[in-house]
C-alpha cells in the first residue's frame, strides 16, 4: 500500500508540472498548445537519451530542460503570425510529428523498443528501500521550486505583461510592448517545466516508449487548469492533486464492484472526471482556486 501511494504522488507531481506549464502559456498567456505532450515527450527523450551517453542524471535532466525550452521558443517563433485555434493545430502538429519521429528512427531513439534501465539521479547514494520515497522528495523539491518561481513570476512586470496579452493583444501592441518577445519567453519558460516534467517520467519508469506519450497528457493538464481556475498556480496545484487521485482511487472500485471489468472501470473513471468537470463549469466557472484579480475600491454613499 505505501509503494501504491508513492507511486500515486509522483505521478500526481508530475502532472501537476505539466499543468502548471500549460497554466503559464494558456492560462497567463492565452497561448494555446495541444501539443503539451510533444514537448513532455521531448524532454524525457533528451534526458533518456543523454544519461544512456554516459552524462550523470541530473546533467542530462537540466540539459533536457534547456532543449525543451529552446525548442518551444523555436515552435513560437516559427507560429509567429498565428493565433488562438491556429497555435494550437501547429502545437498538435509539431507534437505528433515528433511522436512519428520517434517511433521509426531507431538509430537514434530505438523506436517502438523504447530506452531501458535509465537511472535515477542519486540513486547509488541512497539505499535501496528508500530510493522510491527520495524519489518523491526528489520530485516534490521541483515542484515547489517550479511553483515559487511561477508565483513570483506571475507578480511581476512580466506577469502583468501576459495577463494585458491574454486580455487584448492589440492593446497591449499598442502600448509598445514586444508580442512576439513575450510569446517566445512564455513559450520557452512552459517548455522548461515540461521538460522537468518529461524528465522525472523517465526516471520514475525508467524505461520510455512512443506509446507512453498521448494526447491524454494533454487532456490531464488542460482538466487541471480548468478544475484549479485559468491563471491561478495554486489553483492547479490542488487541481492536479484532486484530478489524478480522483482517477487513481478510483481504481479502488473494482474491489468494491466486483462485475466491473477492465474497460467498463476505465470508462466509469473517466466518466467520473467528466461529471466532476461540468459540475466545476457549471457552479463555479472560475475554478476551485480563481486567479486574484486587482479591483477598484467600491465607493461609499
């Protein structure tokens, strides 16, 4: 049971990174990326594919990082005059022709044979039965320093920079302000978290294949950002916490119900997230945790 609940809470924290970088480039930013899994992928890759080259763990996992965010920088500069419904069917694009990529160049990344036995960073310094709780406080650590920092972020000259492009881009143009610059600087900062993300999946499985990587990566964080409230890092914290435990404890049915099958508990988790989501929509539309917002004093009569 406790190696059931430390498995659950990374693969919560994971998660939860993944919604935050969709929180900052959609949430703060209003740039839309259904490709969030793409660059997830690309992260546990570069990260995979670095430590089987002999690099040590961590080195390969902050250089993941810095690929992933000059690679989002890239996607956004090349989608420099899209928008909106648009970005978003180039994110998509770039992110299966990465996963196609992927699956037939063997030479470079073994294709459907995935990349075995990756180690964990520090895993010889730690003994054996507590590798999997390090492990959690390994990815627990990124997580708060990830929120802390999109926290700080989010009140800066810069935050309010991308709620102003968010709102009204050509407002924000107007003022003198640098779209294209706030675009690739949004993009590349969520492109880091992702790869921290991508990384500390290919450690926690160690071994990563191209069918680990859907669109439904994408689906958990864009159902995070919702469920927390757009705009609000601690929204999709709690968000991510209540989504993946809500479809991890569910698993807990099948011993309850015991004429459920595989598909039929499959369907009733995820359909159990879908009521819980329009429930969400419909009572409070701005999530669990809405973003602050600054208003103006109501004045006394």
């Amino acid at each position: 049971m406790t190696s059931y609940l430390i498995a659950t809470l990374v693969l919560v924290v994971i998660a939860t990174l993944s919604g935050l970088a969709l929180n900052l480039q959609w949430g703060l930013g209003g740039l839309v990326n259904f490709g969030l899994f793409g660059f997830y992928m690309l992260g546990a890759y570069v990260c995979s594919l670095l430590e089987k080259q002999g690099v040590a763990p961590l080195a390969a996992m902050l250089l993941a990082i810095a690929v992933t965010a000059a690679v989002s920088a890239l996607v956004s500069l090349i989608s420099v005059r899209l928008s909106e419904d648009y970005l978003a069917i180039v994110t998509l694009g770039f992110a299966e022709s990465l996963r196609l990529f992927i699956s037939y160049e063997e030479w470079l990344t073994r294709g459907t044979l995935g990349i075995p036995n990756i180690a964990r960073p520090f895993a010889l310094l730690v003994p054996q039965a507590w590798r999997d709780v390090f492990f959690l406080g390994f990815c627990l650590l990124w997580l708060a320093i990830v929120f802390v920092v999109l926290q700080r972020l989010a009140r800066s000259p810069f935050g309010r920079m991308l709620r102003a492009t968010r709102e009204d881009s050509g407002v924000a143009e107007a003022l003198g302000k640098n779209l294209l610059c706030v675009r690739a600087k949004t993009f590349a900062l969520g492109g880091a978290i992702l790869g921290v993300a991508g990384s500390l999946h290919a450690f926690y499985y160690t071994y990563i294949d191209p069918t680990q990587f859907t669109s439904i990566l994408t689906a958990y964080a864009f159902m995070a950002v919702i469920l927390g409230g757009r705009g609000s890092n601690a929204g999709v914290v709690v968000a991510g916490f209540t989504v993946i435990l809500l479809l991890e404890g569910s698993r807990m049915l099948a011993g309850v119900v015991p004429w459920l099958d595989g598909s039929q508990l499959a369907a009733i988790r995820l359909s159990l997230v879908g009521v819980v989501l329009l429930a969400m929509l419909i009572f409070k539309p701005n999530g669990l945790l809405p973003e602050y917002r600054l208003g103006a004093p109501s004045r006394r009569t």
